[in-house]
C-alpha cells in the first residue's frame, strides 16, 4: 500500500499551511526551498514542519486533509500539540485571540 501524509507547517508570518502529499520529506523541502513560487508557502518561508499524519488509504487522508484546513487556529494549534481530547470542544466555537 502507498503511504500518504497529511502534514500542517507553521509559516513565518505565524500562519499555517495544511497539505497532502505521498512523499513527506520531498514535498517539505520543495516548501523550504520554494519550488512553487506561486505557491501559499513560497512567499511565508522558512517554514517548519509541526505535525503530520500518515495514512494508508489515499481517501481517507484526502478527507482528513480538507477536515483540517477548515478548523480554527486554536483546533489545529491542540491537534499540533497533542491535546486530542480538547478537539470535539474546539469544533464551530469561537474564540478571541486575546
């Protein structure tokens, strides 16, 4: 079976940026080098990469990654650090950053 990895990386003007891809460390150094120039990533670097998810089925990281890219801040930022049992809390609520 291909694997698949749905990853988040924190930008350098603080944003996060969730992607998909079947080869983790090749696409993270296209990010770091800016391969894309158009790209969400290419004018945000450096880059970090802060979590990342490997799936087996393709489909079942394709829905993970469009589920991710919709949250808040504050839902990727407890799925970044770990704080999986703050997740069903964090969904449709919304917070102020102060």
């Amino acid at each position: 079976m291909k694997q698949s990895f749905v990853y988040i990386l924190k930008c350098a003007d603080n944003s996060y940026y969730t992607g998909i891809t079947s080869n983790l460390s090749k696409r993270i150094k296209e990010h770091k080098i800016g391969v894309y120039k158009d790209s969400y990533t290419s004018s945000r670097r450096p880059i970090e990469l802060v979590f990342f998810a490997e799936f087996t089925d393709i489909n079942l990281a394709i829905q993970t990654e469009k589920q991710i890219k919709k949250w808040s801040r504050v839902k990727k930022e407890a799925l970044i650090n770990g704080e999986f049992e703050k997740l069903p809390n964090l969904a449709k609520k919304k917070f102020n950053s102060e």
